[in-house]
C-alpha cells in the first residue's frame, strides 16, 4: 500500500546524509535528533518527540489534540494512520504535514526511523499486538484503556515495557488529577479509619449489550478497510453501525462496560492501596427471557448489566471487598446523604449539569468517601464535614492535572526510561489493573456459558459457570476451581495477525 501523503516530518535521510550528520555529531557542530539514532533506551540531544498516532477520531482525536497542543511545544504528530478514512480525513486536515497510512504495519516497516513514539487508540482486540509492535522497535508508548482485550495481553504489554525499556502511559488521565493526592492525603491522615469496601459503578453502556448477532450484512463503506478493521479478530462479514463505537458491546471486539471505565474508575483503589491481584472474584449477571422460563444467552454479546466482587488481600493483613456495578446499577444510598441531596451528584463527585459517568465509594471504619471517576473531586460524606477539612497537600500535583496526563509522558519520553515519572506505567500499575479488570469479564463469558450435559436420554443445555466464587492464581495466570474459564484468558489471532511473543 502506497503512502497517499509523501510530505513527511522529519524527512528520510540518505545514508551519506546520515554519516555526515553523525560525523559532526561526534565533532560537537550538530545535535542528531533523536528519531535519527533511535535505539532502545537511547536518549539523544533533542527537545522534540516525534509521534506516529495510531486512530484518528474518538480518543485518538482527543489524545492527538493533547500532544499537539503540549505547553511546552515539544511534541510533533508526525504521522497519522486510521482504516477509516472518515475518520482520518478531519485529523490529515489539521496536520498537512503528516505522513499517512491506513496499515500500521506498513507504518512502521517504512517509517520507524523517524518516528520515536506511538499513541494509540483503536479498538480494544487490536490494542496488544499494535503497542507490543512499537515496544519491540523500541518506540514509546501511550495507549488507550483497557491496555488490552485479554489477560494474558495485559501480561506480555507488563513485561515488555520492562524488557524493551521504553515508557508507557495507559489512557486514564484520572490518575494524574489532584483528586487523587487529596484521595491519598486524606486516607494517610485516617479521615475515615480503615477501609474494607470499596463501590464503584458506572452509567455504561451507552450502547448495545445482550443483544443477538446482526443477521444483516450489508456492503462495507467505501472509507473503511474492513479486514484492516478486523485485524486479529476472526473474519465476519461486514455489520453496520459497528464502527466506529458500537463495537464495545461485543466480545470479539470489544470488553464492555466494564473495560471503557473499569481502569478510570476502579484505578483510584487499585493505585491509593497498591492492591496488585486478586485472590477471588464472584459476579452475577443480567441476562434475558425469549419466553416462560426459556432463557436466551446471547453468546456474542456482553450482558447488559452486572455486580462484580473482587478480594484483595492488603498489606495490614485484611482484606479489602472491591465492587464493581454497571448497567445503570449503584449501591445504597448512604445513611450521611441528606435526602434532599441529589444521589448522583453527590456519590459521584459531579458538578450540576455534566455528564453522569460514575464513581466511587470509600467505606472505612470511621467514615466515608465519595469520589468521581479517576479519583476526581473527592468528598467526604456527610458533605457538611468537607467545610472543615484542614489537611496539608504532601504530594506534588501534576501541573496541569488531567490534561497533564499526556504532557508528563511526553516529558518522561524525552528524558528516556527510568529518568521521569509516568502515573499510569504499564509495569507495576497499568497491566495489573488491566488485568483485573479483565478478570471480570472472563466470570461474565463463564455467567453465560451453556455447556451440554447428558441426563438420563436427554441432553441438557447447563451453565455451570454461574454463582462460583473464582480463585485465582496470579502467579500461574489461571482460575484454579473452573478450568472451563481459563479458555478465556488468551484468544487465537486470525492467520496472518500473528502473535504475541516477547
């Protein structure tokens, strides 16, 4: 495939062009820039990151405008690539003098000299194979929430950042905000005790669940390279309105409600008590009646609501219950709510007006907290006790707060891995909690499973994976008690896509 846009920022250099440069490098006459050199780990003279941005529109559109717009002005969109051309269009608009291309592979077989970065925002299934890609040619990456589709992704995107030594940012901007240092400030000062539960929730999804498998098929658009689309995922005929967001309420594609805002919303957690993995986990799971007692599970199809319980065993010896609610479900109401209070406000720390997105509830042994995704605008309940509060800031916030969030790895990028601090790192943070949150979506494809059974001289449709509490061993990367569940921890590319392999 041809690059439609020959018109490149920095150009290729020819090889005698190169050791000219290099030459008066040595000599102390030029700087090389640094998508020159490159080189895992390699931190070159320059003040400029170069970035290839892997998805043009939704939050590729949202992440570009962040990078491109640095206060600092150090960092160049270099190249563009999207398989739809709709979606391209506006961003190849902006940046004229970007190269483009619909594959990234043929991105980075062409141009990885000249880029030092990759952002990425695509649909979750090809999240993995794109970021591990990059990491291995040693670019930096930044790349959307939920790093990946499945667990045993999460766990080779953890080891890689180490291995190939770059940095990585996942896309939850909730961690940089100053809601989470106040969330730390208050919890370190024993505001509310101990805590031993912890509700999070959110309004999603805001698109199709539970639903059936389209039977329609109908011609793929001109703009769109559909196989591109697909990637590792296996081969279907083209479904419209699937693209470019409603792909999240199906399994091959997407993760669901709780992979769009788990990592925002149950991150606060996961990070103030450094919880690492999980020991068990239980869920329950609506699912829907096609007639008297005749339930229909749509196995394509994440279901449209759910309760999740993780354990997590805590430093201090207790264990610590994390809940997770969607589909429009949300815990009590707090006895400290006033009852003229509105609940969504108030537990979710929103502002009158915005956009209801969720939050969560800090229970402790003296108190409670309510926050809103990401940690942001912290209260304590009952609300009358936020007037009083005298607590020092101890931790330096993020200049910027939430925008920082992709500010700070452009910085931590230039000054080369391990110089800089990142929130949201894939080793040590990002993985782990992706991981997490992917766990529960394996228990909700077990909710739904129907396995066949022989009783007497029938054969029955059973679901045996439903109301087990799931052990899990971290270290093995495996449900102990279910073994039909551990099918679910790594899918099979479609030929042609691949692997993962460090």
């Amino acid at each position: 495939m041809s690059n439609d846009n020959p018109v490149h920022e920095p150009r290729r250099l020819s090889r005698a062009e190169f050791l000219k440069t290099a030459a008066m490098a040595t000599a102390g006459f030029y700087i090389v820039p640094r998508h020159v050199l490159g080189g895992k780990g390699y931190v070159a003279p320059s003040d400029t990151l170069y970035i290839a941005a892997i998805g043009c529109g939704g939050e590729g559109e949202n992440d570009i405008h962040h990078f491109a717009n640095a206060p600092k002005k150090n960092a160049v969109i270099a190249y563009l690539c999207d398989v739809d051309q709709r979606m391209a269009a506006p961003r190849r608009k902006e940046f004229p003098k970007a190269g483009f291309y619909e594959d990234w592979r043929e991105l980075y077989e062409k141009e990885h000299a000249h880029f030092d970065a990759v952002t990425i925002a695509i649909p979750d299934h090809n999240h993995a194979i794109v970021a591990l890609r990059a990491m291995q040619m040693g670019k930096h990456v930044y790349l959307q929430k939920p790093l990946t589709h499945d667990i045993y992704e999460a766990r080779i995107l953890t080891e890689a950042a180490k291995k190939y030594k770059v940095v990585t940012q996942m896309g939850d901007q909730g961690a940089s905000c100053d809601g989470m240092r106040t969330l730390r400030e208050w919890l370190e000062a024993g505001l509310i005790g101990d805590v031993h539960t912890v509700y999070n929730w959110t309004n999603r999804p805001v698109w199709p669940q539970g639903i059936p498998w389209p039977k329609d098929h109908p011609p793929v658009p001109k703009e769109l390279n559909w196989d591109l689309w697909l990637g590792t995922a296996e081969y279907v005929d083209y479904i419209d309105n699937l693209v470019p967001f409603n792909w999240r309420g199906w399994w091959r594609f997407g993760t669901g409600a709780l992979g769009d805002m788990g990592c925002h919303i149950i991150g606060p957690a996961f990070k103030l008590f450094d919880l690492g993995y999980p020991t068990e986990i239980t869920c329950s799971a609506v699912t829907l009646y096609s007639g008297i007692f005749q339930e229909a599970f749509y196995q394509e199809s994440i279901p449209p609501a759910s309760i999740l319980r993780y354990i997590f065993p805590l430093k201090n010896g207790r264990n610590l219950r994390l809940y997770w609610m969607d589909g429009g479900l949300i815990p009590d109401r707090p006895d400290e709510l006033d009852p003229s209070v509105n609940e969504n406000e108030a537990l979710a720390a929103i502002p009158p007006g915005d956009d209801y997105e969720g939050g969560s509830l800090f229970i402790g042994t003296h108190g409670k907290i309510a926050c809103g995704w990401g940690g942001n605008n912290p209260r304590l309940l009952p609300l009358s006790l936020n007037e009083d509060i005298r607590i020092p800031e101890k931790y330096p916030r993020v200049p910027g707060g939430m925008d920082g969030h992709w500010w700070q790895w452009i910085d931590a990028c230039l000054a080369g891995y391990g110089n800089a601090e990142v929130d949201s790192p894939f080793e040590g943070y990002a993985g782990p909690l992706t991981e997490t949150v992917l766990m529960g979506n394996l228990l909700l494809r077990c909710f739904t499973l129907q396995m066949q059974e022989k009783r007497g001289n029938q054969t029955v449709l059973t679901s045996p994976g439903r109301y087990i509490t799931y052990q899990w061993d971290a270290r093995q990367m495996r449900i102990t008690n279910f073994e039909p569940a551990n099918q679910f921890l790594r899918r099979t590319y479609r030929k042609g896509w691949g692997d993962l392999e460090l």
